[in-house]
C-alpha cells in the first residue's frame, strides 16, 4: 500500500509540462499500474480533486470507460454515506470501517485478478458494505424527486450495511507512522481513544454514521502512545475522538499520560472538548509541560437553539467551565458556533456576541493575581450550517448566501470587545457543499461540468471560484436552491435511502420533530433512545 497527494498547481503544471503520469509517494510507481486506487472522502468540496487526480494518471474519469488494464477505483470516508454525486466516476464505494474488511477484498480480488472487471465486481457483492453503482439505476419524478431506485442485477441488494469493527482493542493501528521530512499540518501523534459518540448533536454526521461507540482500554492506548512517540520522535500527542472528554477511563489514563508525557517534555493536545465536562485539575497538570489554546464548541448562543440542536449544556455550564480553565493557566479560548441552523432568529445571532462577551466579562471577574498573564485571546469562529445526510436535520432547507452574509455582517457589528477575534467560513463554498452532500446522480454532472472548467481544491479559499460553479450549473442543469434550499418531506425518497447505518430513519424523525418542539434527548449512557444501531453489535453500545 502506498499513498498519493492532489498535487499543488505548480507540481501539477511540472506534470503536464514533461507529461509525466500522477504517480505514488513511496515508489514513485504511475497510478495507472496499481491494482486500486482508494480515495478518502473526508469533504465535499474535493470531489474535483479526484477527477483531476484521475486525469493526471490517465485514468479515465468515468467507470464505465475503464477496462481490464486499469486499476479500480474505491471510495470510502464520512462521504461515501452519499455516495450518488460520484457514482459515475466510482468501481465501488465501500461503506463502513475500512479496517473491518479491507482483507477479505483484496484476497478475493487475488482469485479474480485474470478475470473481467465486471466478475470481480459481482463477486464483490457478496460483502455488505459494499456499493457498486453500475448495478443501479434511478427513476425520478416529474418534480425532479426520485421515483424508485433499481437493482440491474439479481445479485445487487436493495440495502447497503454498513460494516463496522466491534473490539478496538484488537482493531490494527499503525505503530510505525510514517514521519515527513517537513513540517506538516499535523506534526503530532495522534492517538484515536474510540469511535462514535454518546451525545447526538442533530446537525452531526459524524455522530450518527460512526455510532455506536466503542472505546479503546486504557492500557491499550498507553501502550500505543508509548510506541508511537518512540518511534517517530514527536513532541506532541492529540487525543482524538469526536467528544474526548466522554471516554469511560478518562481520569485514569489521563494521569498516566500526562506521567508519561511530562517525563518526555511532550505536550497533550485536546481537541474541541464540553465545558460541562472539563476539570480544573486537568488543565493544571497539562500546563506543566507546555500551554495550547482550548477549544470548545456551544455551537448556538442561546438556550433556546441549543435545545433545538441538542447540545445539552446551559450558558452557566459554559461560563463556568471557561472560568476553570482561565484559573488553570489558559488565556487562549476558540470557540465554535454555526450560523442558519434550523429554526434560527436574529435573537440567536447576538446570542452569539452576548455569551461571547459574557466569556471575556468571567475572565477580567476574576482576580487579577489568579488570572493567566497575557491577557485573553478568544476567537469566535461561526461555520454556515450544511444539512448532511442521516441527520435529525437532513430534510431541512438551507439558508440563502444573502441570509448567510447578512448574518456574518450582523454578528461582526455586534461583537464590541477587542478580545474577541471574529472569524466565519464562506457562505458561497457552503451552498455548494449543500448542493453536493445532498445530491443525487445527476449532481455528478455538475461536478464534471466544473472539473472541465478548472475547478480543484475547492475547499482552499484562494482557489473557489462561484462563477464557476455557476457556468456548471448552466451547463449541467443543476439548480442550486433545489438541492440546497429546499425542505424535503419526510416521504421524500433521499438520495441515501439504501444505505443502513443502523441508527433508523424512525429515530431521525423522532428527534427532527424533537428538534420542532425545542425538546432534548439525553446522551445514551444516560438513557438509550433506541436509535436502532444496537442491531449491528449485539451489546456492544450502551443500549439494554
């Protein structure tokens, strides 16, 4: 296994220029001679990249193109739970956890290597997690909905599982990390503690799709991060999940950690953490070795929205857990929030400001001798809220770019305190992220349209370009409001509807009509809810 990289435009003109095929990393082996070639599908707005990837390979963009001398193209990730806009250009996407059947693929593939593509596509099929467009064909209504989904071959299943792995701590995790010669985003370890999370936040994919959770012991992941930092000499380790602080053994494999790391001078980094849940003393001991900003993320500013998305946490909770954490030696604090969620009001928007500058009034509350020097450094950040695909909210409409912009403008205006950094992401970039993670096949279109026109690295500010998008839009077809700004009914068929995750579209409905009424659902240790997932694992998650 080797890796490949979207080449940077000038690597990319160096290509084209002494016609050089995109070729891996290790062995500097053409793309066009591997037996696949596997994509992550991690954002939207890098769908051009892979066609332009495949056109740097000379490999043909489209599936039904490829013949027995090219390599299959595989697609996974967060992503791939819609996988229709790139199902024209896609083998077979695999849905699920790579690690749980990645094996038995390529031993199958080892008896079919001298056979047809479409053979070995077939067999495929006997694997849940396993999607192979070409077997599929669509129907849509005179309203441009969808009809019925149908199966071409008797061997293509009307449902797609998706696969999971059950026991993390016998799940492989790479010991020895391969370590860039140049300073990378990422300069860290990073140590996965679980999968999936407890607390069903109603805009979150990732809280859905990966459930349920499944923890690493703490013994294991000590024994891991002992072996990762000697073997690729960092000076920092990350503890990643999607709500760290919820890990069952927290205390105790944070103490031993940080014993660990101290002994070393090597830094522990928390990603985005509830403040309901962070600890004083934690914050004390990780100041020992060296500061780092915190992260938290209310995501609304009022009560009343957070009820609506289900983050459990008051303004109380928040102000005193940034208050434990100026008085455990932070000064710097990002906080995240979304603007155009679901219900939303003016009122919410300055709620944003009002408990943004409530933060800054707890820091100068407290004493002056008690406070981290420095002064406060708290960055607002406030994302365009993007309805994803097996969410509480994936039948809701899109805000506007004018309704997007007039929101940044007002909350920019309402933010007075010169502590507060104001920063928010493109509202133009997010309407197309909204076309794209709730399109169907006929998307793909529009993404080739813009791949013909120039468009790569979609997600890199200096690089979109809505005009472009735009002109594909006019020449695929494709209108932006019907796929972005449009509520969908409940009967509505989704693009996604043949995927299982195991958490049911019944669960989905129930918390989008919670979402309505402004009423919260517990987290699932505390109470299970019967999202359904508890299908795939037999136990393995909290329900009863």
């Amino acid at each position: 296994c080797e890796r490949v990289f979207a080449p940077w435009k000038d690597m990319e003109k160096l290509l084209i220029q002494n016609n050089i095929e995109l070729f891996s990393l290790e062995s500097q082996t053409p793309l066009s001679k591997f037996d696949f070639v596997g994509f992550t599908l991690q954002y939207e707005m890098s769908y051009t990249n892979i066609l332009n990837m495949l056109c740097l390979a000379n490999i043909p963009i489209f599936a039904k193109d490829r013949t027995k001398e090219h390599p299959f193209i595989i697609a996974g990730g967060p992503c791939a739970y819609n996988p229709e806009p790139l199902s024209p250009f896609i083998d077979f996407f695999y849905i699920g956890e790579g690690e749980a059947l990645y094996d038995e693929i390529f031993e199958l593939y080892k008896q079919y290597k001298n056979k047809s593509r479409d053979e070995f596509l077939l067999a495929l099929l006997q694997f849940d997690g396993i999607y192979v467009p070409k077997f599929y064909d669509v129907e849509y209504n005179e309203d441009n909905t969808i009809k019925q989904r149908i199966s071409l071959n008797q061997e293509a299943k009307e449902i797609i599982n998706k696969v999971i792995v059950k026991d993390m701590d016998d799940v492989y995790y790479p010991k020895k990390q391969v370590v860039p010669w140049i300073q990378s985003v990422f300069d860290r370890v990073t140590l996965e503690m679980f999968r999936g999370c407890l607390r069903g936040c109603r805009f979150c994919q990732a809280g859905m799709i990966y459930r349920p959770v499944r923890e690493k012991s703490a013994d294991r992941l000590l024994e891991y991060a002992k072996t990762l930092l000697e073997n690729t000499g960092y000076e920092e380790i990350s503890l990643a999940s999607l709500s760290t602080s919820d890990y069952g053994d927290l205390e105790n494999f944070t103490n031993h950690l940080i014993e660990m790391c101290n002994s070393q001078m090597v830094n522990i980094s928390l990603p985005s953490l509830r403040v309901d849940k962070f600890s004083i003393e934690l914050t004390k001991k990780l100041q020992e070795v060296r500061k780092s900003s915190l992260t938290f993320a209310p995501e609304a500013g009022t009560q009343r929205l957070r009820n609506v998305i289900n983050k459990n946490i008051t303004e109380p909770e928040i102000l005193d857990g940034c208050k434990m954490a100026f008085e455990g030696g932070f000064n710097r604090v990002k906080l995240y929030f979304m603007l155009g969620l679901p219900t939303e009001n003016i009122e919410d928007v300055y709620g944003i400001a009002n408990l943004s500058q409530n933060i800054v009034r707890t820091f100068f509350e407290i004493e002056k001798s008690h406070r981290p020097s420095g002064g406060l450094q708290l960055v607002v950040s406030t994302s365009c809220f993007v309805p994803k695909a097996f969410t509480p909210f994936q039948w809701e409409a899109q805000n506007s770019v004018e309704e997007f912009i007039s929101k940044h403008m007002t909350l920019k205006n309402a933010i007075k305190t010169k502590q507060i950094k104001y920063n928010h992401h493109d509202a133009f970039t997010s309407i197309i992220e909204a076309v794209i993670a709730r399109g169907d096949r006929r998307v793909a279109n529009l993404i080739y349209e813009a791949h013909k026109l120039g468009a790569t690295f979609d997600g890199w500010g200096e690089h979109f370009n809505y005009e472009t998008w735009q002109q594909a839009a006019e020449k695929s077809g494709i209108d932006f409001a019907f796929y972005a700004n449009r509520k969908r009914s409940y009967e509505e068929v989704l693009p996604w509807d043949f995927i299982n995750i195991g958490v049911t579209k019944d669960f989905l409905i129930s918390e989008s009509n919670k979402a309505t009424k402004e009423a919260t659902t517990p987290q699932c240790k505390e109470k299970c809810s019967a999202c359904g997932v508890n299908q795939f694992n037999k136990g393995v998650c909290h329900a009863s």
